[in-house]
C-alpha cells in the first residue's frame, strides 16, 4: 500500500489569480498601515517583512490547498486545516448540490464533492465545479469525481 499522496488534477491557473490579488490586497493594506501610522524605518521594515512572511505562507498554502489521495485514504487539504480520511472510515463519496444563506435568501452555488464519513459526518472538501480548479474545465471536474469514486470502491474490495 503506497502513502504517496497524488493530487488526481492539475490545479487550475486561477489560483495565480488569487495569489497576485493576495498580494496587491496586502500591498494596499501595508500602505495604508503606514499613512495611518506613520510608519518609517525600522517599523516600516518590520511591516514590510510581516506582510512579506503572510503572503508567502499564504501563496504556499493556496497552492497545496486540494484533494490528495493514496493507498491508505484521502486527504482534503484547506487553507489552516487538513483532515485525512483512511478508505475504510469513507462511506460515500458524492456530488453536493451547494447553496449560501443570505438571510431569507438562498443562493445556489454550484455541485461541489462531499465526503461522507461512516460515523455519519461528512467532510467538504474544495473540489467545486465552478471553482478556480475546475473553471471552464467541467469534463475534468467529472474525471476527478469519478476517479474517486473508483478509489473508493477499490479499497472497499481490497482485503483489510
């Protein structure tokens, strides 16, 4: 049994995007910080620095965010948590017809792939088929899910 984790997708190039929106967001952020207070020298070196250390952490995080899976399970990778599952503890794995509550108002948001846990939880994952992976790009979205899927049911016909 492999514990390599693979990422069964490339991820798509919006998360460039997100990434270069990160860092004009915190661009704008730190110069305003530094009109408000006044910042200069080494406190404006120290901000510089601060902003400089979240937005690589961030950028690093956002790039590694996803779906792995291996031999052993799969693994749902967030931007601050990342949650393993073994096969064996997966009851389902299914598409999910998401929707946001605004108030009295629900707005659907598009099918995404959930994780049913056998304890009766479920686990979100990322995978959303209008995401920044999967944008423009429906035929692998399905290609993923179904792979998956396949997974799934090859580890649950394999002997314990």
């Amino acid at each position: 049994m492999t514990t390599q984790w693979l990422r069964p997708y490339t991820p798509g190039r919006g998360r460039w995007l997100v990434i270069g929106w990160e860092l004009v967001a915190l661009a704008i952020l730190g110069s305003a910080t530094e009109n408000l207070f006044r910042l200069a020298g080494t406190a404006f070196l120290a901000l510089a620095i601060g902003f400089g250390v979240v937005w690589v952490v961030g950028a690093f995080r956002i790039m590694r965010m996803g779906v792995y899976v291996s031999g052993y399970g799969v693994r749902v990778r967030g931007l601050f948590r990342t949650q393993t599952l073994a096969w064996q503890d997966v009851e389902h794995i299914r598409l999910h017809q998401a929707s946001h509550r605004l108030g009295r108002f629900e707005i659907p948001s598009g099918m995404t792939v959930l994780i049913e846990r056998r304890d009766g939880g479920h686990v979100q994952t990322p995978l959303w088929a209008q995401g920044i992976d999967f944008h423009r790009r429906p035929g692998l979205f399905r290609s993923v899910y179904q792979d998956l899927r396949d997974r799934h049911a090859l580890a649950r016909l394999a002997p314990a």
